[in-house]
C-alpha cells in the first residue's frame, strides 16, 4: 500500500484496540483506508488468530489464521509501506487486574512488530481520555454506555467508516480502534 508525501494530512495513523480478540484502523487524511479485525480460535488443540483484513482503497477483503498476536502485529505492519503514528488504547486497572494483565501483554505484542517494521514508536492513550477529546464523553462514563456512544458516534466522525462496520460487523472494537486512531490525528501526533 503506498503512502502519500509525510505531512499531516497524508500521514497514516494506526489506532489499536489490544485484545485477543480485538482491531486496528489505518486513518489517512481523517478518513479510513484499511481496517483490522481478529478473534482468538482454537485449531487441533491451539490458539490461533481470525484476522480479517479490509482495504477500503482497493475493496477488497481478506481473512488469515495466524499462529500468534506477534503475528497479527507482523502483518499489519506488513500492509503499509509507512505507518506514521502508532496509537494503542491503554490497559485499566479496574475491574480485574488479571485482565489488565492479559490486554497489557496483547497490546506489547501487537505493537512491537509494528514499531520495528515502521521505526515508529507507540502512543498509548486512556479509554476515558480518548472518549472524552473524540466523542465528548465525561471521563467517569460507565464502560458500557461509552461503547454504546463509541458506535453511535464514531461513524459521524469518520464518515467511511460505516463501510468497515459494514463489511466486517459492528464491533465496539472497531469504533473503539478508531476513535484512538482518530485521538492521534486530531493532536497531530
């Protein structure tokens, strides 16, 4: 996929929402150009990976199974020839921190092969934080109404959007994925 010349709007901003099963949105020009989807499976007794991949520039949908989070990190990062800013929602404590544990694992995972590929490094931003510069939400916003706004609100902001959801399900992962990708292209990051 080629990138076009590095300056604001044309920068490439990648927004993850880490978990194992989880999704990524390539942003350019404030609007999205490829969307990532995963789910955690098992295969003969093993973990594996359902990615499915759509590039909205060339309409065309992908699926593999990777053996791996690192691996779905790889191939994202394969997928671009410049990423130019890395953006993961951070890990909350509340309410488990075994989970806190687990998401803060995935997120390392995921963005390390991005980060080598691209030489970029990660951004990583609070839920309540990105919820509240993007959808305008107060930052004590219950989890549940936030993603429920998250999907109301998302598509307005980033108006292609709807095809992703479209093609790959509405998922909160993906609006949840673009509203970090969105948090960093509007600080210009």
């Amino acid at each position: 996929m080629a990138t076009a010349k590095n300056c604001h709007s044309n920068k490439i901003y990648l927004g993850i929402d880490p978990a194992k099963e989880g999704a990524a949105i390539a942003l350019q020009n404030g609007r999205v150009i490829a969307a990532f989807l995963w789910k955690q499976a098992k295969r003969s007794k093993k973990t594996v990976y359902n990615l499915q991949y759509y590039n909205l520039q060339e309409s065309k949908k992908t699926m593999v199974m990777l053996p791996r989070l690192s691996s779905i990190g790889k191939f994202i990062g394969e997928q671009f020839d410049k990423i130019d800013c890395l953006s993961l929602e951070d890990a909350y404590y509340r309410p488990n921190p075994k989970i806190t544990i687990s998401v803060s694992k995935t997120a390392g995972l995921l963005a390390s092969p991005i980060e080598n590929i691209h030489n970029t490094d990660s951004h990583w931003v609070k839920a309540s934080e990105w919820r509240h510069k993007v959808l305008g939400l107060n930052p004590f916003t219950k989890r549940k109404e936030a993603k429920f706004q998250s999907l109301k609100m998302m598509p307005v902001a980033i108006p292609n959007l709807s095809i992703v959801l479209h093609k790959l399900g509405t998922y909160d992962h993906i609006t949840d994925a673009s509203g970090v990708a969105y948090w960093a292209y509007q600080k210009k990051l």
